[in-house]
C-alpha cells in the first residue's frame, strides 16, 4: 500500500516518540510535530484504519507490522540522507529540514544506490 507523504511524517514520529515513551499519546505527537491536536487525531483515524496503527482502550498508539516497516523505512532514508548532508558540510538543521523533503520522494531503488555508494565510497575513505 502506498502511503501519502503525510502519512509516513507520522509514523516516523510515532517511531521516534515510541523508542522514549512506550505509552505515547496523540498529545504527545501533536507536541512533537507542532499540530493541533485535532489535526492528529484525524491523521491517526486515517492510519488506524489503513491498519497503521493501533490505538488501545487506554488510548495508547502504537505500529502495527505494517506501519513499523514504513517507519524504519523513512527513519533510515531520513538517517542516511541527513548524515551525507552533513558530511559534506551542510549545516544540521538544513541537513535535517532537507533530508526529511527528500525521504518522502526518493525511489526505492534510487535510494538503495545512493546508500550503496554513500557506505562504499565512505567506508573507503574512512580507513
């Protein structure tokens, strides 16, 4: 299933909220992300019922299987591209404010070249 843009900002919230508060909340993404908390909510709805995610009677919010693979998938693409920006000298805010732009866009198979080049050319020029 193809995922909006939108879609994916979230659940690599939830995954980044998750790792420090297990018990996360839709206040604590709407804190993170900056958005109303109706605007989460509506969001969370959508990925609820695209089997994203979960939301127990304690209203705790957590990845489904689904929802974890594309949470991992963004978080590394975010990752990676945000470390190479910065290697070659981007400022970090930039590198992070354009990694997260570029994540969203990027061919599956045009990212996996890039991290292909980016780990052999710089595991090369590490040692």
């Amino acid at each position: 299933m193809k995922i909006q843009e939108s879609g994916e900002m979230y659940l690599e919230t939830i995954l980044i909220l998750s790792k420090d508060k297990p018990d996360l909340h839709a206040i604590d993404i709407s804190g993170y992300m900056g958005y109303s908390k109706p605007s989460v909510s509506r969001a969370l709805g959508i990925l609820k019922n695209e089997g994203m995610i979960t939301v127990d009677d304690n209203q705790h919010i957590r990845l489904t299987q689904e929802g974890r693979e594309i949470a991992d998938k963004i978080y590394e693409r975010h990752q990676v591209l945000s470390g190479f920006f910065e290697h070659i000298g981007v400022p970090h805010e930039i590198a992070i404010d354009d990694a997260c732009k570029i994540e969203h866009v990027l061919h599956d198979e045009t990212f996996s070249k890039f991290k292909k080049y980016i780990t052999e050319n710089f595991e090369h020029n590490s040692k």
